[in-house]
C-alpha cells in the first residue's frame, strides 16, 4: 500500500527547508526522504545538532495513532523494537496544517542487507531479539502487524535489531491495518488478519524464509505445501522446518516459546561466515548447549535477564572473530 503520487507531491519538501511546531516551537532542517508510504513520508531531519527521523501527514488520527504506539513501546521494559518518541507537533504551510512527529533516527543495514554482508551465523541471533521484543509487545497487548525485513533494522555493534516502522501495529483482536502479502498469513490461506500474537509468529517465519530466498517467490498454490517445498529447498531452512511449521499454522502458545525451540535447536552452526574461525564456532556452540540444558518449558523472570546476558555474549563474539577475520 502506497501513498498516491498527489499527496506525495504535498510532502515534496526541499533538503534546507525549517519545519517549526506551532505548538513546542521546534525547528527540524529537513535534509533527505527517507521513505513512503500509505501514511505519510518520513524525512531525515537536524534538530539542535542531533538528526531525527520526522514523519509527516495529512491525515491526522493516523499520526495519533502511531504516537500512540510508540507511547505504548516506550511503556514496555526491556523493548528496542521500535525508535523512541521525541516530539509531536503541527506544522503551518500555505495555510494549512500538517502533522508531524519526530523520533529517533535508527541507522545501519536492513535485516537482509545485513544477513547478506555478515551470513546466516547470524540469523538466529537476530531472530532470538526480535522474539524477545515481540513477546513483550504481545503482553502489553499488541501486534506488530506490518513484520517484514524491510523494516527491521540491525545497528550496533554490538548488533541490535529494531523497526523503523510502526504504522501497521494493531491493538489486540482487531483487524490489522497494515500488511505486506508475502508475510501475511491470509495471503497464504494460513489464516485471518486478526491481530493476535501468532500473526506476527507467522511473519517471522516468512521473514526466516525470505532470508533464503532475498527476492521471495510468487504464490502458486498458495498453502502450507508450497510453503513447504520451499523450506526443504534449502539446507539452512530444513534444520528448523518443525519450528517454521508451528509457527506457520498458529501452533506456538506465543513467542516465548517460539524462542525457546529455537534456542533448544541451535541453529547456528548451518553456514557460519568465512571469517568466523573454528574455535570460534565451537565455543558459540558450546555456550547454546550450556544454555540449552538449563532451559526449562516455565521460567521464572530471572531467567529472561540470564537469556539477555547470553545473547549479549554471542553477539559480542560473533562481532570479536569477524573483526579477527578481517584483520587477518
């Protein structure tokens, strides 16, 4: 879904120009697009000396609602996934009004980008946070919606990954407002598009997929079976087929425990990077094994601060070799 070209041409705003709240009186030098959608568009923007990311609307309860969301985000202890609120304000043009909001600027590759530079070593470290997150989002009564890889955003090092985008987050139990046909569960016959968490579990499976195949594919038969085939095409897919499936047909109880399996299976070890030595490998492996026997079907909360410690680790590693392999 796009934003028409008539509304776009509205927003067509020139890198130098000063946007000013009329309301907080903060002045935002736009300097480049960034993007858009259905929604608006979203401008890289200084305000004193620091680089924002401003989103801009004609449509104002979509603003509100958005700003919402990541009202809600900031409430949810322990969560990256979405940029923080700065400001939110009207801006005066011709006449008109126009509303904005200003977050934070999340800079690096796009989740794909990054698998492709860093390799698939990486891939359950990713998915691990990314499930971390959406669980905590799921218990504070959200869905993210719109989950897909061009959204997801890896920073760091040490490497994190967070959304850019939150316009398709939908309370609980109504219709998801935003979605993108390869990674949404109706497009597939798979089930509806009421938000609940395995909507979004059924994303991050097609987001393991399109990692394997970056330029997707059509859908032919459009069910579980072509999903399937798919999976066993490729070696670093078939390791979790089991785990893919559940989350394919709304199996896991929520992303905990989606997080869990995936934990249990360790699946690093299917195509490490060149620059990532043996030993190197070894140790990752042995730390997830170390992990894995402790892992109990019921944590109690001190264990999700243990799990963050350990994922901290292998990122910290996985960062420590490849700077070895390329110095060497």
């Amino acid at each position: 879904m796009m934003m028409n070209h008539s509304l776009k041409n509205q927003f067509n705003i020139r890198p130098g120009t000063v946007i000013e709240g009329k309301w907080h009186h903060q002045q935002y030098t736009i300097m480049k697009e960034l993007g858009f959608g259905a929604n608006g568009i979203v401008y890289l923007a200084q305000n004193n000396k620091q680089q924002v990311a401003l989103k801009m609307s004609d449509n104002g309860m979509s603003i509100t609602s958005e700003v919402n969301v990541l009202k809600s985000f900031a409430k949810v202890q322990g969560s990256a996934l979405g940029p923080s609120l700065l400001d939110v304000d009207d801006w005066i043009q011709r006449g008109s009004q126009i509303s904005f909001y200003a977050m934070e600027y999340i800079q690096g590759p796009d989740l794909l980008t990054f698998i492709k530079k860093n390799g698939h070593a990486w891939t359950e470290v990713l998915i691990l946070q990314l499930l971390s997150d959406l669980h905590r989002l799921h218990q504070n009564g959200w869905v993210f919606g719109d989950l897909k890889p061009d959204n997801l955003i890896v920073t760091g090092p040490p490497s994190r990954i967070r959304c850019i985008d939150v316009g398709g987050t939908t309370i609980q139990g109504r219709a998801i407002k935003e979605f993108t046909e390869f990674f949404d569960r109706g497009y597939w016959g798979l089930g509806t598009r009421k938000a609940d968490p395995n909507y979004d579990l059924f994303a991050v499976a097609m987001i393991l997929i399109n990692m394997s195949y970056p330029q997707r594919f059509s859908k032919t038969t459009g069910d579980l079976k072509q999903l399937r085939l798919a999976i066993r095409e490729k070696a670093e897919l078939m390791q979790y087929e089991d785990i893919l499936l559940h989350a394919l047909t709304g199996k896991f109880a929520d992303a905990n425990e989606m997080r869990s399996s995936i934990l249990q299976r360790g699946l690093t070890s299917a195509k490490s990077p060149s620059s990532l030595s043996q030993k190197g490998q070894s140790q990752i492996r042995a730390k997830k094994t170390a992990v894995t026997r402790q892992t109990k079907p019921k944590r109690r909360k001190s264990s999700g601060v243990l799990e963050t410690l350990f994922i901290f680790t292998i990122i910290t590693l996985l960062y420590v070799f490849y700077l070895y392999g390329q110095l060497t």
